[in-house]
C-alpha cells in the first residue's frame, strides 16, 4: 500500500476541496436569500362592502302602448233650411261656445212667411172671437124660442171651425218662427271648430250643400292591450274601465307628445272592450282626456303610458345588489354580527335602477350593493353606507314600466 501521494493527485484533491467549499458557500448564500425575501405570513383583514337598507314605498307599474286620438264629440253643422249663405261670424280653428251664432242664410223669405203666419193667426182669431159671440146671442135667444135649434148649432159649429182654425194657424206661425230661427246656424255643442265648408254666397240647404263645418270637443285616446295585461290586471283584482272606490287610484294614462314631452293632463279608462280580436290577440281600451288647448289633434298617433297596478308598501332594492343565476335571484344580506348570508328572493317588476322584492327580504334589512363579487356566506365584511347625491333615505315612491313585450316579474 502507498502512503504518499504524486503532486498530481495531490493537486485533484485539492481542486476537489475548493469546489465543495465553494459549493457549501453558494448553498449558504442561496439560502439566506430565499429565508431574508421569503413572503411574511399577513393576516387576512375583512373586506369592505359598500351596503343599503332595504326600503318600502307605492310602486306604480305602468304599461307602454300606442294608441290613436280621436274626438268624443264630432259634431257636424248642417244647414237645415235653405237659403243663400250671407255670413259667417266665427273664427275658423278657434273654440266656440254651445248656442254661439255661426252663419248667417238669407232670411228674407222665412220672414214673410212668419209674418204671413202671424197674420193668418189674428184673422183666425178674429173669426173665433165673432163665432164665440154668435153663440152667446143664440143661446138665450133659442132658449126663449126666438131662434131655432138650427141656428145654435150652425153657430156651435162655427166657433169649434174658428177654434180648429186657431190652432193651426198657432202650428203655422211657430213653424214659420222655427224655420226663421233656422236661418241663424248656431253651434250645437262648444268646441273647436274646423274651417268652413263653403264660401259667403253659396246656396246651402237640405236640398243643397247642407255641411257647413265640424265642431270637436274633448278627445279620446284609442289603444290596444294584450291578453296577457289583460290577465295580470285580474289577478291583482284591477277592472279596466270600471272605478273602484275602494282603491287609492284609479287606472289613468298619460300621453307623450310628439315633441317627447309628456301631455300635462292625465286621462281616465272608461271602457274596455269586453272581448279579445282574434286576429291581434288584444283588446281595445279607451281613455278619456281633456284638450283645452288643442294640443291633441283627432287622428294623431301617441304614445300612451297606463298605470296597470300601484303594489302598495312594496319593498325595493336595488337592481346592481341583486345576482341572477339559473337557481334563482338572491342577494347578500348582513347579519348583526357582521357576516354575509345569501338570501334567495323572488322579484317582482324592475324599476328603473330598483326591483321590487316579493318574497324573501323584510324592510329594514341591510343588503351589500357593492363588493359581493368574491364574497361567501359567514364571511366577517366591514359596513359602509352608500351615499347618493340628493336620494331621500326616509320614503320610497317608484314607478315600473312595463312594456308589451316584458312580464311584470323576473
């Protein structure tokens, strides 16, 4: 056995050793760094979430339809005798009142028949009052024998004739009045009035032109309901057409005018028809509306606006709080303790940025609007309340629109 080594082997172990120090050196170093950068455990702190009360209010739910106006009263003026038209004493387009003088037919003719009439009358009156006098001397006369029955009686039967005559000549003369009243056209109701038919000068008359002009009133709107709000308003016990004095309100509409803004008077539903066109599949319901500005024009096309239902101490929130998946609706509610719970709810109609909660949420509760996107139920959250420039906290009062298309509940 050698005990010596050459300078060779030597000088292999001595490069052997400096590379396992150097490589105990580097391990070394490799390790401080990974212990001195290694990430130090952090507590979880409890996420912020931004929550609301949940609020009770009147929501009015309304439906979105087209609808047609329409006069109630079209009212035509007619020349019920005839004559040479020699005046007109209205402004075409402006509002007349009922009994207001409209045109103006020659009435010459009328007048002397009236006159004729009249003095037909005091003829006639004159004779009665003669035969009335012949009888009053016959009858003492005849009762003392000096005059015969004959003679009372002609003289009985000529004052029932004059009488008879009387009479007629009264019906003579008032129709005569009547037909010269005629002559003076007045409008039969008060309204706005179209411009004229015909000209000054025109022969009008049963015989001839007789339409003189048209006198409108107030306006009625014409539009077209599904079955299917037809259906949702039974069951929410609501009678299209029919008032019911048990209620807080009543079923009115409000019009859109073609400028996009909104007619300042409200109309009242007064009838529904009480059955379904098979052809559409809707029916029709009319509102009454007042026009005293003229600003709806019979014929014209709106947009009308119904309040279907008012659901009374409804409870809303708002739609960003609320999830939608394939289970169901739910929110995040915030217990007491300040942990989260997932609550499922049945929706009712949104409104605008809230929807009515049927089921499943009390008033007064407190739902995270904001932050519940990486929640899970029991987690511990930090409560901030939600500020909103101008919203009252204190009541709710919302409207839901309902369109044709859309259902009333989600």
């Amino acid at each position: 056995m050698r005990q010596f080594f050459t300078k060779k082997e030597l000088k292999l172990k001595k490069k052997r050793l400096l590379m396992m120090v150097a490589c105990m050196a580097v391990l070394v170093l490799l390790a401080g760094y990974v212990i001195l950068t290694w990430p130090k455990k952090v507590e979880s702190e409890a996420p912020t979430v931004i929550v609301e009360s949940a609020e009770k209010g009147d929501v009015e739910i309304y439906g979105e339809y087209v609808g047609r106006i329409r006069a109630q009263q079209f009212v035509e003026v007619r020349a019920r005798v005839e004559g040479y038209l020699e005046n007109m004493l209205f402004e075409e387009g402006k509002r007349v009142h009922r009994d207001q003088p409209l045109f103006i037919i020659n009435r010459a003719q009328y007048k002397a028949r009236a006159d004729k009439a009249d003095a037909q009358l005091k003829k006639d009156l004159a004779q009665e009052a003669k035969t009335a006098r012949d009888v009053e001397r016959l009858r003492p006369l005849y009762e003392q024998k000096a005059a015969s029955q004959l003679d009372l009686d002609n003289a009985v039967a000529a004052y029932e004739s004059a009488k008879a005559s009387v009479a007629m000549s009264r019906a003579d003369l008032a129709q005569a009045n009547l037909e010269l009243g005629y002559t003076t056209v007045k409008s039969p109701i008060t309204g706005y009035i179209s411009e004229r038919y015909v000209d000054v000068g025109t022969l009008v008359g049963p015989g001839a032109k007789s339409l003189l002009a048209t006198v409108v009133d107030s306006v009625l709107v014409d539009f077209s309901l599904t079955a299917q709000d037809y259906l949702r308003s039974l069951q929410r016990n609501v009678k299209l057409g029919e008032r019911d004095t048990s209620r807080s309100w009543q079923p009115n509409i409000t019009v859109t005018l073609a400028d996009n803004s909104i007619y300042p008077i409200r109309g009242w539903v007064d009838f529904a028809e009480p059955q379904v066109d098979p052809k559409t599949g809707t029916f029709s319901v009319r509102a009454e509306l007042g026009n005293p500005e003229r600003k709806l024009l019979p014929g014209q096309f709106t947009k009308v606006k119904l309040l279907l239902d008012v659901r009374e101490n409804a409870v809303v929130v708002p739609a960003k709080a609320v999830v939608i998946e394939k289970g169901g609706a739910y929110v995040y509610v915030v217990r007491r303790d300040s942990t989260t719970e997932k609550r499922f709810i049945e929706t009712g109609p949104e409104v605008g940025n809230r929807i009515v909660v049927e089921r499943g949420l009390g008033l007064g509760e407190t739902i995270i609007t904001e932050g519940y996107h990486k929640l899970a139920p029991g987690v511990l959250v930090i409560q901030e309340e939600a500020t909103v420039p101008g919203e009252k906290k204190d009541s709710v009062a919302v409207a839901a629109v309902v369109r044709k298309e859309e259902g009333g509940s989600r």
